[in-house]
C-alpha cells in the first residue's frame, strides 16, 4: 500500500496516471484507485479532454477488477472538477464518458459481454491508437474475471479499428479484403446508433464493390444505404438548431489529443437531428448516385460531384485513403485517369483561388475560376457553397478591379443567391457600397462572420479592408501528384520528373526546418544530385527553366512579377527560399 501511494504522489500529469494504470492493468506495480483517480484541478487544466476521458475510463475498469467496487463517484468528481477548471473542455467527450462509465457499471451488473464490448466501441471511436493501448487487454481481463462469454479479441476489432482496416485494403486496391472488414464494421455503427457513420460505411461498401467491378452489388448496396437513411430520418425529426445545441454529427475533425472523430453529439445515441445532419446523411447517399453514374458511364464530370459531394468541407480529406481509392475507380472506370487529379477537389480549388488574390489575379482568370467552381459545385447539390463562392469572387474583384465591374458581374446571379443567403447577400452588398476603407473594414469582418458558418474554405487576412492592394511575401507551393501549383497559380498541369524530384527533396528539407523552428540549409549541387539521382547541369537545367514557366504563367494571369529566386535559391547552393516561401506540401496517390 505504501510502495502503490509513493509510486502516486510521483505523478504530475494526467498522461502519467494513465501510464500508471497501464502498469496496473499489465501486472506490473499496483496502485491505489483513489489516489490516481482523484485529479487536482492544477494538473487538470493543462490536459485535453480526451486524455482525461480515456483515465477516467481505464481507473473505471481497474477499480471493477478482482470483484471490485465501482470507481463513479471519484471519477464524476474529476469530471466535474474538469468542466469547471479547464479552458480545453469542449463538451463533446466528458458528458459521453458519463454515460459509458454508466453503461461500464450496467455491463458488470447485468454480466453482459454485449454491453462490455459496446462500451469499447464507443470508447475507440476516433481514437487512431485504441488498437495499440491498454484497453482491449483490460476490457478482456474484466471479461474473463466475470466468467463473461465471448471472445476477448472481439475487444480489439472494434467498428473503428475494422474501418480503418477496411480503407487500408481498399487503398491497396484489394476490394475482397475491404468488404469483410467494411460489413462488419457498418454493422457495429448501424447497432450503436451511429447513423452518420454507417452512412458513410455504406458508401465505402460501393466503393469496394466497384473496385472489384460489380456494379449491380454497388447499386444494391445504394438502394440499402437509401434505405437506411430514410428509415433514420423517419425516426428521428429535424428540429431547428438552437443556441448551445450541438448538431449530431460533425464534418472534419473534432480534435483533442490523439482524438478525432466525426462524431459532435455530446450523447452516445442523439435523439434529435439539424437540418445539416440531415444535408450530411443524405450527402454520402448522393456520393453513392454519383460514383455509380460514373462508373457506369466513365463522366468525368460525375466523378468530380462524388469527390465533392463526399469530401467538401473535410480538412484532412487530403491525408485520408480516400484519394488512392478514387484514384483505382479512376483508373478502372475513366477513359483518360490521368486528366482528373483526385486532390483538386472544388473545396481546394476554392483555397486555391483565394490565394491567387495575393498575387493579384487577373479578371478573367478570376471570374473563369469562380464560374467554373459554382457550376461544378450545383451540379453536385452543394447550392450554398455555389452561392458563396460568388459572393467571395465578388468581394476579391471589387478589391483588385474596381467595384463598378464587381457589381455588374455578380448582380447576374442575384435569382440564385437572394433566396439562398439573404443576410450574407446583404453583407457584401453594404461592404461593396461603402464609401470609407474604416467602414469597409468593419463590414467586411460582418461577412467573414457570416460565412464561417459554413463549410468553406478558410478566408485567408487578405487586408481586404485597406486601400493598398496586396504585396504577396509568403508563397504556397503545392504538388497535386504531377500538378504544381504556386499561390493557386498552375505552373505545369503534368510537372517534369526532374523538377518533382527536385521539389520533393528541397521540400522535405524547408518543411523539417519549420517544423524545428530553423532555416533551411543550403544544400550543395553534389547533395541535390546525390539524393536526386541526377547530374548538376541537369539540376541546372531543371531549376533554370522552372523559374522561367514560373515567370512566364504569371505574367499571364496575374499583375505579380515574381523574382527569380522567389522559389528555388540557387547560390551558394539549393533550396526553397524561406524568406517569400510560406509552405511546402505535396499530395501524392502513390503507395508510401
């Protein structure tokens, strides 16, 4: 006892007394439950809530092992003393690790396996290292402990842990690998009142089953997620949202720690649904319709709907298996793969086209681009995002060329955007009329408010407000597989081997000394050809005539005069110019 309560007094964190129960549940030293559990409030508020949320959960199993009593009332004073004391409780974990404490303690009552393993299953959700953790162990230790029937590694593959196993396969091209582990997995979400979840899992089960050809199963598969859905919708009405109600279901990341998840309910089984949890139920059924009229006809222009139908408004879209699935169906399904770039999505071309404003794009290439976005975004029922789209070229353009053309072009589409956005129409309609850089300020920011609401693209600080049009110093560099881009500037649709290698290496190295806070290092001709396998004249050459098309291309759409250097530094040595580069990113299908 007294060895257990030294080994406690040592911790000074919330990731130790997890460590600390880690030990416990492994055999290795024991610990005194209360001591552990009881958090001070100091230590709490430097801690995520995921953190916090995964201690509470692993004391709750430790303290009912060997027939013990339940752990609740120290771990909801802990949670209370959280909610109250840390600026990083978002709302969404805690209240649903109440209810699986409360459900933990039901399971061992009732000597349900059931129960124990749905509460794993929720607990893993988002959680990218559950697989790797203590917890399968301890949940299959508890099991065993309560002479529970069931198999203890039905605690590990969990309907997370099968989703990701699923995506995997289907990433690698191996459709009879995926479907397996996507039926078990949608079956766990569709169990546990994950409804968003098993949406998507429905689609991911045409897209496994069009990679492996079948389209009459992928259309099957349709018809069921359809079916779903409805039933879904049917059982749950769509209310209003009102302050402080959170929505079900959430597009991008809700983070804290090594947790993110989909998931915005702050209960485990949401009884009420928004409108745009209804829009994101019925988006993944319109991403099935599209993929299949795709497959079947080889339209570029549907697979474009399914890839922003599926993915506008994912931030990590990009670092997802989802680009190399695309890019299979791509292959097998479209006449010309190479011409449709699976990471060009319309929610990153619009990113890309708020960037050309710091360059000082030309009119025509900006209203081309914003035409072409609103078009490709209706066609894929994404009508609010089309809206938008021309609302910010209108405010770019009035910036850059004059507010008498702004207004000319965008009052073509007021039909469309007056009973869509009516308060945001009017924000830009009052910025695009005021009389004073103070006031358009002010009515800018009112318009930056209104549509952060909105699943768009970040509105970059582009002094929109000032009367001094933009000086760009800080350059986005970006490779799209073979496509590369420049502040939003195409520079080669189909970018030479060399330069790519020469870009990927130059890269590697501008985004390792950020991430550390340095300079980049010049790296010498002989480096550069060492690690790219190529000559120094030919790196010469490669460097040469890239900032030549660089130069070239924008002095074609854009009023920018770009250095030569702005890029690629040449002497005394190579590399991408940290003084006007402000990021390096490259997305690439290819296998890593």
């Amino acid at each position: 006892m007294g060895e257990a309560t030294d080994r406690t007094t040592e911790m000074s964190s919330v990731v130790e007394r997890y460590q600390a129960l880690e030990e416990h549940v492994a055999g290795g030293r024991q610990v005194v439950m209360t001591d552990v559990l009881d958090v001070p409030a100091a230590e709490l508020r430097q801690a995520n809530e995921h953190d916090v949320a995964v201690l509470l959960l692993l004391g709750e199993l430790c303290a009912r092992m060997d027939n013990g009593e339940s752990a609740a009332p120290v771990l909801l004073a802990t949670a209370d003393k959280y909610v109250n004391t840390s600026f990083y409780y978002t709302g969404r974990i805690l209240p649903r690790t109440r209810e699986l404490i409360a459900l933990l303690d039901r399971a061992v009552r009732e000597r349900s396996f059931d129960l124990l393993l749905e509460v794993a299953d929720h607990l893993s959700q988002g959680w990218a290292k559950y697989a790797d953790s203590m917890f399968p162990a301890a949940f299959a230790r508890l099991a065993e402990e309560a002479g529970l029937e069931g198999k203890p590694e039905s605690f590990s593959r969990v309907s997370f842990v099968l989703w990701r196993d699923g995506l995997e396969a289907a990433a690698e091209n191996d459709p009879e690998r995926a479907l397996p582990l996507f039926r078990d997995s949608l079956e766990r979400y569709r169990k546990y009142g994950y409804y968003a979840d098993a949406s998507w899992l429905h689609t991911d089960l045409v897209i496994a089953h069009l990679l492996a050809g079948r389209k009459e199963e992928a259309h099957a598969e349709l018809e069921a997620q359809r079916t779903y859905v409805e039933k879904v919708l049917d059982a749950h009405p769509v209310v209003a949202p009102e302050a402080g109600r959170s929505f079900a279901f959430h597009l991008g990341d809700v983070q804290s720690g090594d947790y993110s998840t989909f998931v915005e309910s702050s209960v485990l089984r949401p009884t009420e649904l928004t409108e745009r949890d209804r829009e994101l139920l019925m988006r993944y059924v319109r991403t099935s319709e599209f993929l299949l009229s795709a497959c079947r006809y080889g339209v570029q222009r549907d697979f474009d709907a399914a890839l922003d139908t599926f993915s506008f408004g994912w931030g990590t879209y990009q670092q997802s298996p989802y680009p190399r699935m695309f890019r299979h169906l791509a292959d097998r399904y479209l006449e010309a793969p190479a011409k449709w770039n699976v990471h060009l999505t319309a929610f990153e071309q619009w990113h890309r086209m708020l960037r050309t404003y710091r360059v000082r794009v030309r009119p025509n290439v900006l209203i081309d681009t914003a035409a072409t976005l609103h078009d490709r975004l209706k066609y894929a029922e994404l009508n609010t995002c089309a809206s938008l789209v021309l609302l910010d070229t209108a405010v770019l353009h009035s910036r850059l060329h004059g507010r008498d053309e702004s207004v000319d072009w965008i009052t073509r589409y007021l039909q469309d955007l007056r009973p869509t956005l009516p308060d945001i129409l009017g924000a830009v309609a009052d910025y695009l009329q005021a009389p004073r850089s103070a006031e358009r300020r002010q009515l800018l920011s009112r318009y930056i408010g209104l549509r952060a609401g909105h699943l768009v693209p970040e509105f970059l600080s582009l002094d929109l407000g000032e009367e001094q049009l933009p000086q760009p110093d800080r350059l986005e560099v970006t490779l799209y597989d073979r496509l590369l881009s420049v502040e939003g500037v195409t520079v080669h649709e189909n970018a030479p081997q060399p330069l790519i290698d020469t870009l990927r290496v130059l890269g590697q190295d501008f985004s390792e000394s950020i991430a550390k806070g340095t300079t980049a290092p010049f790296l010498s001709a002989a480096e550069l050809s060492d690690r790219t396998n190529r000559t120094s004249a030919a790196l010469a050459q490669t460097v040469r005539r890239f900032r030549s098309a660089c130069q070239e291309r924008f002095s074609e759409v854009a009023d920018y005069r770009m250095a030569q250097d702005a890029v690629i530094q040449g002497r005394p040595g190579y590399r991408l110019n940290p003084q006007s580069i402000y990021r390096f990113t490259e997305y690439s299908t290819d296998a890593d």
